[in-house]
C-alpha cells in the first residue's frame, strides 16, 4: 500500500522510452542521496569503527588532553568479563529484554484486537488515549512513574495500602520500590511497556483492518471460538507484521537508557543495564575510561546486530526495499 | 448486545489505564504542596493552584531561567527540522524516482542505521566533538540528531514522494521545466503533507532526547528541557509541584504534536508488513 512507486515503474513501455527518464543525468540520484551518504558516514559508521578501534585501547583523562590513544590488546574485554558487574548487568539487559519485550506483545495484540472490535467512535476514542502513552517523552513518563511509586504521597503504594491484606500484603503505605534492583525494574517494565503497547496495538489493528471479512466470517460459521480464530487465521495472516514488531521491540527494549538513569542513577550500580554500565565507565567517574566503555558498547551493539541482521532480513524478503 | 457492552467496558478501562499516568501528572502540578504530600492522594485538586506553573515560568532555575531551556531546546529541534527535511527531501526523491545501482543497498543501509544503538555513539561522538570544539555547543549538538531523524525521515518521505503521479512531473518537462524547476513547482508542494509529518516527527527526536544534550552541553545557558527536568528531579526529587510543572510543559506539546502525525508513523515503521 505505500509501495506506490511500484505500479508506474512496473507500466509497460516506461523503461524503454519516456521523455523526462531521457532527460535525466545520470549523475542526478547520486547527488540527491550524498549528503546523506556523508552525514550518516559521519555520524554512524564512522563512530561505529572508533567504537571498535576503542575497546582495544586505553582512553582516559590524559587523552582527553590531546595525548594518543594507548593500545592494551584484548584488557579492556577481560577486565570487564572478569567484573561481576558486567555479568549481572547483562542478566539484567537480557532478563528485562524479555520479560519487556514478552508483555509489550501480547498487552498490545490484545489491545489491537480490542480496538478491532469496537465501533468506530469508541475505537478512535480509545487509541487516542492509547497514544497519550506513546507520545509522553522517555524522560517525563521515567519521572512521572517516579512519582507514581513514590513512598511519600504516592499514588500506588496508597491504592495497595487499600487493597485488603489478604491480597497484596501490608506494609504498602511506607515501601520503597527504588531501594534494589527487582522493584526497580518492576517498576522500569511498567513504565517501558505503557509506552510501547500502544505501537503493538496500532500496528495490529492497522493490519486487522487488511484482512478479509469473510475470514472470519467463514470461521464462524464453521463454529470456530475467539481462540482458534486468533491461531487459525489472525495470527498466520499477520506473521509478518509480528515478526517486525518482535524485532524492533527486542531492538528497543534492550538498550532502554533513560528512563532507568533516571529511576536508579549511576550511584546505584547494583541496578545497572549494558547501556548504564557503559556510560558509567566512560562518563561516571572523575577518571572517565571511554576505552573500557566502547568494549561494553561494542558488546551491546553486537547483541543488537543479530536482531538487527533478522529485522533486514524480514524487510528485504518482504519487499520493502524494491 | 452484552458481548458489545462488555468489549466497550474493556475499552474504557484501557484508555483510564492508559492516560492516567499523564492525567496524575497535570492533576499533581495543579495541587498545592499539603494535596500532593496526603497520605490519602485525591484524583482532581481540591484547591486548584498555578503557583507551581508561576515558579517554573518565572522563577530561576539553577540560576536560569525556564526560557532559557525552552529557547535552547526551540532552536535546536528547529534547526533539526529544517537541514533533515531537506536531505530528506533530496534522498527520498533520489530513491522514489531514479532506478540506480547501490539504491538497494541505500535503503537496507537506511534499515541498518536506524537500528544502531544511539547510546552506544556517546562515547566515539563525544570525543570527535571534542576534537572539533563543537563540544558545549547547540550546533555540535544539532549536527547529531541530524543524523539521528534523517533515516527514518527519508524511509517515511519516500511513500510520499512515490505517491505523486510521475505524469505530473513529465507534463512539466513536456512545458519546458528543467529538473529543479519541476522539483520546486511540482513535487515540493505535493510532497508539503507528508514533509510536515516528518518534520514533526523530526522535532520530536531533537526535542526529548536526553542522554546527548546531558553529556556534551557543560554551560548552564545551553542547557536544553530535558536536562532541567533531570535537575530538578535529581536536587532530591522532593519539589513534585513544580517537577509535574514543569514535565507538563515539556510533554504538552510534543503530545500534541504525536497525536498529528502517528498514523504515518506507524505505517512508515512495519509499511511492508501491512501490505498483505
């Protein structure tokens, strides 16, 4: 649907004549894309290769100060696989990364296959409210969910103050979700997946909306339920728009940063991601190490890579750079 | 019919669940100080207040003032705007309208870059910066959401560009328009919808990000929103009236702004997926 160049480039006749292709240098598309060549040169791959040049040196204050760049070998990487830090903040990546990525997908299908089902005013009404979510900058929703957990005139922990005992337990009024690292991502997931669901939800109803009536139609008369028409039909029509949405999800999802600086902070190592630990060694410290920083950025990126390599190859198979 | 009733409860309770944090976030900054810090919080103020609003507009924050940040942050985004909406203008032509070799590889390179993770580039951007004295500085810092909103910006644009009949162009040539004039008279404003989409989207980038504006900017007068939001927050975390202010101004009108264009963004993320 929005491949639209497709259809004229595909008209008989129009690659062997057509007067305004004739008059086109053959110069011209290269001209139009070289400025983006040089700025994404500049500012992505170029910083990529420092960034890998980096890990396997020492880059410190003294080079901060114009002094060369000291080569270490391989120190910087068995420094940081012998840091248990390194091996707790890559649990943490990996186990936030699915447990974000996991109820982000399903939270939002089933809120995509909500909106499918109501009428059209109550449909636009609620995914409006739904893009509030997405639309509320990273930094406002990480203070705002600060605040929510908050131990003095926090909003949930006097609502489960309220619930009965029996239910949640007691002691709510006074706790303290920010004092380590389980409630803190506790509270991290929420904050991460009310800003993701909405995506989910209305990329799936977007692509509801593109299957037939008489699917389901069909199915029902066949007397199939909610469920089996879900596995049956929904799921295998939309594989692909799911298989894109896993992807960028999991792209996502791994690498959050500001929302968890701003709910735990660098003083609290304890709770760090890939991303924090990062920045931590470069920037944290009096004695900044930007070499040891790289090698864990360069960890993350190759992470990051194999998904990025499965989302290529999605998109490329799925014709979208035609 | 309870079926239907019962969907459009559901419905109901996902936009409660879903507006509430930013619903809490107004209320808060409308509550006078003994409200916000009740033991037993209530949904709407009782006693509505501006005084938060007033200390956030005019008063100083860390000797500066909310303007400040505020203007910082306008140039920036609009600076943001204006050079990446032009390349992209430039690029999304290139690949909607010329077949040439590398256009292939142009547009996976485009999927490949917008999946680099950004806060990795911290580190190698700061020190090229450096290197360039562009470190403490508003354009240093442009330069870099530059490149971040140009991918997607071009990967959004093309389907704009693609949508405009080529015959419109061809009939121009026919009347004797070069190429440059055909492109100002005849794509440009047929493309104008969808340019302001992803300006705005544009804008938005350069307007929330965080993590570059707080490592690269070290004077105060350069300092953008969201770095105000992270020092009020981090001076204990105790003034929430103000804090929920001030995140009210910041979050306003990229919302509103979101609300504008989301359609297009959704569709320009998964396009392909959709086609079925």
């Amino acid at each position: 649907m929005l491949d639209t160049a497709s259809p004229s480039r595909s008209a008989p006749g129009r690659k062997t004549s057509g007067p305004a292709r004739r008059r086109r240098p053959r110069l011209g598309p290269y001209l139009l894309i070289l400025p983006t060549l040089v700025v994404i040169a500049l500012l992505m791959f170029w910083p990529m290769i420092q960034i890998g040049v980096m890990s396997f040196q020492k880059v410190g204050n003294r080079q901060l100060r114009g002094e060369p760049a000291e080569a270490v070998g391989t120190e910087n990487f068995r420094t940081i696989f012998d840091d248990p830090l390194f091996w707790q903040s890559l649990k943490h990546t990996l186990l936030f990364g699915v447990v974000a990525v996991t109820l982000t997908l399903v939270l939002g299908t089933l809120v995509g296959l909500l909106l499918n089902r109501l009428g059209r005013r109550m449909s636009s009404f609620v995914a409006g409210g739904v893009m509030v979510a997405w639309a509320t900058p990273p930094i406002t929703a990480a203070i705002i969910f600060y605040w929510l957990f908050g131990n003095t005139g926090g909003a949930v922990n006097w609502f489960l103050d309220l619930l009965p005992d029996a239910l949640v337990g007691d002691g709510w009024a006074d706790y303290n979700w920010f004092a380590s690292p389980l409630p803190t991502y506790t509270v991290l997931t929420i904050c991460v997946v009310w800003q993701s669901f909405p995506f989910i939800a209305v990329s799936v109803l977007a692509g509801l909306r593109s299957v037939p009536g008489e699917l389901y139609e069909a199915a029902r008369v066949d007397g199939a339920g909610a469920w089996r028409t879900f596995w049956q039909i929904t799921f295998p029509l939309l594989r692909p728009i799911f298989l894109v949405l896993t992807v960028l999800s999991i792209i996502w999802d791994f690498k959050v940063f500001t929302q968890l600086f701003i709910m735990a902070g660098l003083a609290n190592r304890d709770a760090f991601n890939l991303s924090l630990y990062a920045y931590s060694e470069a920037f944290g410290g009096i004695n900044p190490k930007l070499g040891m920083g790289s090698a864990i950025a360069l960890v993350l990126t190759l992470l990051l890579l194999v998904v990025t390599a499965a989302y290529v190859r999605i998109m490329v198979r799925q014709g979208e750079t035609k | 019919m309870r079926t239907r009733a019962m969907f459009n409860a559901l419905g109901v309770l996902v936009f409660v669940l879903a507006v509430f944090p930013v619903f809490w976030m107004v209320s808060t900054a409308f509550k006078p100080n003994d409200e916000i810090f009740s033991s037993t919080p209530k949904p709407l103020p009782a006693d509505p207040t501006v005084r938060h609003f007033d200390f956030v507009l005019n008063g100083r924050i860390a000797e500066t003032s909310f303007w400040s940040y505020f203007g910082n942050s306008l140039l920036l985004a609009l600076g943001t705007v204006v050079v990446s909406g032009l390349l992209a203008v430039l690029a999304a032509t290139a690949v909607a309208r010329f077949r040439f070799t590398f256009r292939t590889t142009f547009l996976v390179m485009l999927l490949v870059v917008q999946m680099v993770p950004l806060e990795a580039l911290v580190i190698p951007l700061f020190l090229d910066l450096k290197r360039l004295t562009l470190l403490d500085s508003l354009v240093g810092l442009s330069i870099v959401y530059i490149g971040f909103a140009l991918p997607f910006s071009i990967w959004m644009l093309r389907g704009f560009v693609a949508a405009v009949p080529r015959e419109l162009e061809e009939a121009a040539a026919i009347d004797g328009a070069g190429p440059v004039r055909t492109f100002f008279t005849v794509l440009l404003p047929l493309v104008a919808p969808g340019l302001v989409a992803t300006s705005i989207f544009s804008f938005i980038t350069a307007w929330n990000e965080f993590i570059f504006a707080f490592t690269f900017l070290d004077d105060q007068s350069k300092y953008t929103l969201p770095i105000m939001m992270q020092y009020f927050f981090g001076r204990g975390g105790n003034e929430w009236g103000p804090i929920m202010a001030a995140s009210t101004l910041l979050s306003l009108p990229v919302i509103v702004f979101f609300l504008l264009v989301q359609r297009r963004m959704v569709s320009g993320l998964t396009s392909g997926a959709i086609k079925g």
